[in-house]
C-alpha cells in the first residue's frame, strides 16, 4: 500500500479534521501549523501573527481508496472560498484558505477544481480567492489540538455553530 499526504487550511484546524477522518481510506488527520518562517512554532506563537503559518491539517490518505481529487472535493464544501481573510467566526492571516500541494499532480488537480468551482457560477460574481500554494513543512499542533472534534464535542459543536454549519447549509446542500 502506498499512502500520499494532503494539506488544506480552512479556518481553525479543529472544524477541519472531521470532515475528512469519516472517510475510507484516511489513514490519518492532524491538527498543525504550515507556510511560515519559524520552525516548531507554538500556538501561541501562530495565534500572534508573528511566524507566518496558517492552521492546517494533514491527511494521510490511501490513493487507490480515495483520490486526491476527492480529498478536494471535501474540502471545498468544508470552506467559504471567497473569504481570502479567515474562515467564519476565524479572522486573520493564519486562518486563511490554501491548499497546499505537494506535487504537480496535485497542483494539477487542485487548479482544474478551482477554476471548475468559478465557472460554475456557485457564488455568483465572487471569485475564487483560495489559494494554492506548494507545501512547505509542516508542524504537528499541541496534543490537546489533535481530534478536537472527539475530545471536546460541546466547544467543537459551538465553534462549528460560529457561521460555518450554516454556510455548508447553504452553499453546499446535497454535496458531499
């Protein structure tokens, strides 16, 4: 079995780690920080502003299960991408959306789906502000951080509840 990794950024990494954990042939998911300038930053330190990095998750994931073009599929209808600032309630540099690629394959993949997104009229006049950006190296976040979703359902409930359920609601009824 040869396993590939794929990294997305939308929003705080807590709301971003079920969507993709549900799904056969993930083998994992983890909360963390990428695309800055110091190594093994903190969270305090990411929260700062001050290290570059964007909350990310990355998911290692069985190709002949599930594609990578799939893996980008999910995390559109996880995001608003027309919101290059944050995601929701998750304002700021470090929130903001990226797909983070890791090989021209997956560049590939991941503009082909933004500009089908675009052209498809989904958000009107709005454009695609997602970027897509190549995978810099990436941090696992603090132990508490990891699962969020199963460690703590009543604040993972109450930060999903922060604009993003309602959002998925209404922009990505009847998908994934």
């Amino acid at each position: 079995m040869s396993l590939d990794t794929a990294i997305f950024a939308g929003g705080c990494f807590w709301c971003m780690v079920e969507p993709f954990d549900t799904y056969p042939g993930i083998k994992s998911v983890v909360s963390g920080y990428t695309g800055g300038h110091v190594p093994s930053p903190t969270y305090e330190e990411v929260c700062s502003g001050k290290t570059g990095h964007t909350e990310a998750v990355k998911i290692t994931f069985d190709p002949d299960v599930i594609s990578y073009d799939d893996l980008v599929t999910i995390y559109w209808h996880q995001t608003d991408p027309t919101d290059a600032m944050g995601q929701f309630q998750d304002r700021g540099d470090n929130y903001r959306p990226v797909i983070f690629v890791n090989s021209p394959q997956q560049r590939e993949i991941a503009e082909k789906s933004k500009a089908t997104l675009q052209a498809s009229g989904q958000f009107g006049n709005d454009k695609i502000v997602t970027q897509i950006e190549d995978a810099k190296p990436f941090y696992p976040a603090e132990d508490y951080h990891q699962n969020f979703y199963k460690k703590d359902p009543q604040r993972y409930a109450l930060e999903e509840a922060g604009g993003r359920e309602q959002f998925k609601r209404e922009h990505w009824k009847n998908k994934n």
